[in-house]
C-alpha cells in the first residue's frame, strides 16, 4: 500500500498518511469548492487501510476550519478507525488546537463522543505539529 501524500492549498488541508508507520496527519483548512474531489481518495486510502493497518495508528488532526461536508467525512474517517479499535488494535487521536480556539476543542470533543478513540487534546499558543 502506498502513502497518501496531499498537499495543501487554500481550500484544502495537507494530507500525509504513512502506511508502514501508521501515523496519519492532516492540517489546515478544509472548504474544498468540490469536496468529493477532494475527499474521495482520503477516504479510499482510509478505508484500504483500515483492511491492512499498521500495529499502532495516530491521526493527528490540526485544522484551523473545515466547514460541513468536509465534517461529515472527518467523521467517516474516524469511524474507519473505529472499526480498529473493536478489533482491538491500537488507535489513538491526536487532536491539535489553537488554545484561544475553543470551538475547534469542543468540535473535537463532540468527534470524541461519538466513536470508542482514545483521543488527546493537544493546545498550543503557536503551531507546533511537524509535518513528515
């Protein structure tokens, strides 16, 4: 299986999804004009790879906005790595967010809710996730 590498633009975040090391990273901002373009192979990768997955996954998420559409396939997403964790496997969410930006927290709480991912909330002043 090959990692997914999208770069960003001003409507789309940066994509890398490291296959053989399971660490999955997204960042910036999701207003794609047209989201299954977008979204399609995201969610292909994610769905080929939950068949297949590494012993340990972590997706961390720093988004500075993402407006529904691209929500709802967040949503999808997290759900693909659901289907992990009932499988007993090793999943985790990194969820990154600027500490002044409480509604990016809270959204992250409400995705936390609705699936059985350990999440972690991670807070900071300037940007500190690193990118592969």
């Amino acid at each position: 299986m090959k990692n997914l590498n999208i770069e960003s633009s001003a409507y789309t975040p940066y994509v890398y999804f490291d296959w053989h090391t399971g660490i999955l990273e997204m960042k910036g901002r999701a207003i794609p004009e047209n989201p299954d373009e977008f979204w399609t192979p995201v969610i292909k990768w994610m769905h080929n790879y939950a068949q297949n997955p590494a012993k340990k996954t972590i997706l961390r998420i720093d988004m500075e906005y993402f407006n529904m559409s691209s929500s709802k396939r967040i949503l999808i997403m997290l759900y693909q790595l659901n289907t992990l964790v009932k499988l007993s496997n090793k999943v985790k969410v990194e969820w990154y967010h600027r500490f002044a930006d409480e509604d990016m927290f809270e959204v992250g709480q409400d995705y936390e809710y609705m699936v059985k991912i350990p999440f972690e909330f991670i807070g900071y002043e300037e940007h500190t996730l690193k990118t592969a």
